[in-house]
C-alpha cells in the first residue's frame, strides 16, 4: 500500500508569542486552519 505525504513549506507564515499583534493570527484563513485540524503538522523554529 503507497501512503502519499505532502511536504508544504509556507515561506513567511509564521506565529507570534503574541497573537494581538499577528496578522496571521488574526486574518480570516479558512483553508489553512482546515489543514491544521485534518492533518497532523509541526512548527520550525529558526
């Protein structure tokens, strides 16, 4: 059985300490936030 796996880089999307002044945090992103429900997924920190 092949189990397909995605790598996605989001380059420039990242999160804040601090959610009040992110724009991520704070823009409407349907879809994303769909991924990150469905799927499991980690954070790289730099």
């Amino acid at each position: 059985m092949n189990k397909k796996v995605i790598l996605m880089i989001l380059d420039g999307w990242g999160h804040s300490p601090n959610p009040e002044v992110s724009a991520i945090d704070n823009a409407e992103t349907p879809f994303i936030d769909s991924l990150y429900e469905k799927y499991p997924n980690a954070e790289l920190r730099t």
